[in-house]
C-alpha cells in the first residue's frame, strides 16, 4: 500500500494494530525549537530516529542528550537513533532550529532497556555495482549487533549509490513463517529523493510469474508491505533514501525468500551475501 506524503500533524503515520502491517508503528514528527513531543505505544517497542535536527530524551528517567547530527537532509551526515522500551512513556525536545523526528516501532510482549545508538555504533553494508545497477549502502541503527537488547524490531537507513539503479533486488520476500527458508516480517519505508523532485517505482508482485501492482513513489511515500516480491528504483540522474522498519513475528532475524525466478542473479551482484547476512 503507498501511503502519499501529507501533513500528519505529528499523528502516527501506521498506528498500532494497522490492518495492513500489523507489526508495524511509524509516526513522523516535525518540531520547532524548544517544541516538545511526548508519546506512548503500548505493545510496541520502538526506536527514535531524527532524520534531521537535534533532540534531546528522557524516557522512565533515563536522558539521551544531543542525538541527531543531521542538518539539511538525510544525506547531511549519519543517522543515530534511540531505542524506547515498550509502552515506555518518553518525551523528545528539539534543542536545533527545527527537527523532523522518524518514530518507527515493532510489536512485542516485553519490556527491555532504553539505550542510544550514535554515529559509532551503526553497522554499515555496502553492496553491488554500476554495472549490475544495485549499487547500495545500509546503515543499520538497530542491526544484528543489538539483538538481545531488542524484541523484533530491526531499523535501517538505504541509499542508493550514484544515480538511479534497483535497490531491493534479486526480488525477495518475507510474509510467511516457514523456517528456515523464511520469516514473517512486517516492512515500512518512508522515501527521500535528492532532488527531491525525483521519485521512483515500487514494485510488489504478490505470486512469481504472475504480474503485479506498482506505485509512482515520491519524496516523503510511504509504503506498507505485507506480502509479495518488492523490489524498487529510481529515476536516472536521481538519488534515492529509504527509512526501513522491520518488524518480525516470531524472531527479530530476517530470512528473506528470494523469488525462484530471479534467485540466481544472488551470484551476479558484488557483495550481496555479506548484505544478507547482516540482517540475520
């Protein structure tokens, strides 16, 4: 399902217990100096992300100071990030001129630690090539280095490499628990195009060799992934971003299923079994 850019007003984007991803919490909250957001999502771990400005934290009298070191946009540095217990009752000011603040969240049953995630800390892939057209960098804030000290959420940043390609490719999925060829895991993105005035195509093909459905995607989509085969690009001359969450059913580690049609082109593709690896 994509989701159009709208003002939301600071309200969830995907709210707990959406029809579509379940597993899934994504709000996008935008502050002015001093300006103050407080939140609380029973039955849902979440992670809080500043995609540009600076925030400063207090969840169950634990404080996070200064996190977020990005001033234009999202290319304008590394992302950091907060990890926020669930049902935790946490309040988030914005110390910079202004601040766009992603809130992505997983469903899960119990309570762990808030901790932060800096620059340092983030886990970053670099896969594909020119050639192949799949040239991409990862930047997981919550990667694989954090399990244990969260339930089922797994939270990342993807760019493409140069301008225009695929990201997303060989087609995968991830809808069915059925392991150990595959995990059900819920996914959300929101995309960043540089120009913004670019955009690109998301691809869902719900059964191989079966056509499928695909969205026009713009600056600010969001798209909402139950089921299917999604591979996406963007337009030549234009840069792409996407904010991921990833929210498993039973595990937090995900084993994408990658569609028998295209699987074999895992072996043309530089790099891409160690990006594989990393979200497992």
């Amino acid at each position: 399902m994509h989701i159009v850019p709208y003002d939301n007003q600071n309200k969830p984007i995907v709210d707990a217990g959406n029809t579509l991803v379940p597993l899934n919490y994504f709000n996008i909250v935008k502050l002015q100096r001093g300006q103050a957001f407080s939140y609380q999502v029973p039955g849902y771990e979440t992670c809080i992300v500043p995609a540009t400005g600076t925030v400063d934290i207090e969840v169950e009298g634990v404080s996070f100071a200064g996190l977020g070191l990005r001033g234009e946009n999202v290319w304008d540095g590394e992302p950091e990030g907060a990890y926020i217990p669930v049902g935790a009752k946490v309040t988030f000011v914005c110390t910079s001129e202004q601040a766009e603040v992603f809130v992505a969240g997983a469903a899960y049953d119990k309570v762990l630690e808030p901790f932060d995630i800096r620059a340092d800390d983030l886990d970053l892939v670099q896969y594909g090539s020119d050639d192949t057209k799949t040239h991409r960098k990862i930047k997981h804030i919550l990667g694989t280095k954090y399990h244990g000290r969260v339930g089922r959420l797994l939270v990342s940043e993807l760019f493409t490499v140069g301008a225009g390609g695929w990201s997303g490719f060989p087609s995968h999925k991830h809808d069915t628990d059925r392991l150990p060829l595959e995990t059900r895991h819920d996914e959300t993105y929101n995309f960043r195009f540089r120009p913004n005035h670019g955009s690109g195509v998301q691809m869902l093909q719900r059964e191989d060799g079966k056509p499928g459905e695909a969205y026009h995607i713009v600056d600010g989509s969001t798209v909402c992934l139950d089921s299917g085969y999604h591979p996406c690009c963007v337009l030549p001359g234009y840069e792409m971003y996407y904010f991921t969450i990833l929210g498993g059913l039973s595990q937090r580690s995900l084993v994408q299923y990658f569609q028998p049609t295209h699987a074999y082109q895992i072996e043309t593709i530089p790099g891409i079994k160690d990006m594989i690896a990393k979200f497992k």
